[in-house]
C-alpha cells in the first residue's frame, strides 16, 4: 500500500471557483472589495470565475510565458499522470467533494477548460507570468493572496528557504493577509515547514493562526494557514 501519491515534479492541475471558495474560506471576506493574488496559480479556473462575478482576481505563474496550446498540452499530460497513479493512493483521500475519480476527472477538466477560455481571452491583463519566489509586483499592490496546492505540499521538491522567500515576497505585495491551503505535504503530513516558519524570527511581526476549513480531499487536509500584518 502506497504511503504517498508517488509524483516527481509539481503537476499542472487546475482547482475551480467552489473549491477556492472552500479552501479559503472565503465567506468572511467581501471579494468584491478586495484586490487578490492567485500565487503560482496555474491552470485553475479561479480567477476566470472570480472575475465573472465582478472580483478583482490577478492570476501569476510562471507558465503564463507559453501559449495556450502549450499549457494545454501539458496540463492535460499532468492530468492523465495523477489520475493512473491516484487509484494505488485512493486511500489516502476522502471522497465527498468528489465522489469518485469520474468526478474527481469532470471537475479538473472544468478547471482547465475555464481557465483556457479567459487565457486566450485576457492573456497578460489578468494572467501575469511569474516565477516565484521573485515577483514584478508592487508594495502592497494586493490586499488579499492565496496560495493553493503548490507551498507545503511539495516540501520534498521546494525547501524552506523557498518557502521562505515565496512568503517575505507575498508580505511585500499584500497589505492584508495572506491565506494557504493545504497544509499537508504529498504523504498526507502535516509539513514541517509550518512550525519552522511560525517560529521563524524573522517573521516575528506577522500573525499566525491555523484555521480549519470547510473542505477536504487529501485526509487531514482540511486546514489552512493564516498570516495577519
């Protein structure tokens, strides 16, 4: 029995609105007042969605540098890949937001067909090619930025010091907070990064709190980290 899901690079899998929703816990938020960072968003359908109901959404990440055909071609492999591998690791996940892996399936297709639609459409007005931890954004150009699926739960590929410089740069273009989700790494840990960057001196003036959301697909996956400042 597998212990984790068994990938060797970041995939480029997609989330939608309703899950960003979850994961974040958006509801004590006003959205529509807000100015948000999607951080290393890649083919999720968030900021397409967001904006359609009037959200002021920046989508980053460094694959906004090929074209459409391109991200498509490999958001579609990435798909495929975690979709043959994820049946030998079905036991770590909890199937209620997604029944089955034929749902799991139509709603990451969703994600990325979305977001192909408002990539061809706005391309570089809302879709800004960032390779982080470096951005091209202003000082608290932002008030509110959120992190999904790409710090802690790849601490066996991005070390500390990433996460660590990928979290001084957010605060440096947020002036609110920042929010990140999960909290877990691939073996369905929680990531050892957390307590190291709570403890971290040099985030000393930031606030920390772990807060527990209304969604989960990974077990024990259902927590995100706040920072306040």
């Amino acid at each position: 029995m597998l212990t984790k899901l068994d990938i060797k690079d970041i995939v480029l899998i997609g989330r939608t609105y309703d899950e960003y929703y979850k994961m974040f816990d958006l509801d004590d938020f006003n959205p529509h007042q807000e100015k948000i960072l999607d951080a290393a968003s890649g083919v999720s359908s968030f900021a397409a969605e967001a904006s359609k109901l009037g959200f002021h959404v920046t989508a980053s990440d460094r694959i906004y540098q090929f074209d459409a055909d391109e991200i498509a071609s490999k958001c579609k492999a990435d798909l495929e890949i975690v979709l043959q591998k994820l049946p030998t690791a079905a036991h770590l996940y909890t199937w209620e937001f997604f029944k089955d892996m034929e749902s799991l399936r139509r709603k990451r297709e969703k994600a990325y067909q979305l977001f192909l639609e408002d990539y061809k459409t706005f391309g570089s007005k809302r879709y800004i090619d960032t390779n982080y931890p470096k951005t091209h954004f202003d000082e608290n150009e932002f008030t509110l930025s959120l992190v999904s699926h790409f710090l802690f739960l790849y601490d066996e590929h991005l070390d500390y010091s990433f996460h660590k410089a990928v979290i001084t740069e957010l605060i440096r273009v947020t002036s609110k907070e920042i929010r990140i989700f999960p909290l877990i790494n691939l073996k369905g840990e929680k990531s050892t990064f957390i307590t190291e960057l709570m403890e971290d001196k040099d985030f000393g003036n930031y606030s920390f709190e772990i807060r527990k959301v209304d969604y989960e697909f990974i077990k024990n996956g259902n927590e995100m980290l706040v920072i306040n400042f």
